[in-house]
C-alpha cells in the first residue's frame, strides 16, 4: 500500500486491511460503469461517470449508488 499512500489524493489518510473489491468496465465512449463489493458484507456501491481531464490528468470522476442484491436473485 506505501506505493498508493504517495499519490496527492491520499496525502493524510492512514490504511487498514484490504476489504473492498472493484471492477471497472469501459464502453469505449469515455464513460465507465463500475461496482464494488465489501467482503462478506450484502450492499454494494454502483458508480457510474465519464473519463475527464483535469489539471492535465485523466481520471474519472464517478459518482456511486448504494445497490444491494434483489430477493430471489442469485450472483
């Protein structure tokens, strides 16, 4: 985690055990749909938000849905 810690964006935070898992998937238009998962945990967060430019710097900028599994569904 020491190679993440030294990104501007994380300047200040202190980490814990790994517990999250991501997936992030392209449409080939610049936008990216994306979800993660907690271990063991039944709720998720759906984010979803377009490839931008900012300061000379690609990222994107997302904004996320609480999601969780329907009844009756299987994963």
């Amino acid at each position: 985690m020491s190679d993440l810690a030294s990104h501007p964006i994380l300047q200040g935070l202190e980490f814990g055990r790994e517990i999250y898992s991501i997936e992030i998937h392209g449409n080939g238009r610049g936008d990216y749909v994306g979800i993660v998962r907690e271990d063991d945990g039944p709720c998720c967060i759906v984010f979803r938000g377009p490839l931008v430019t900012e300061g000379g710097r690609k990222l994107i900028r997302a904004r996320g849905t609480q999601a969780w599994i329907k009844e009756g569904s299987h994963e």
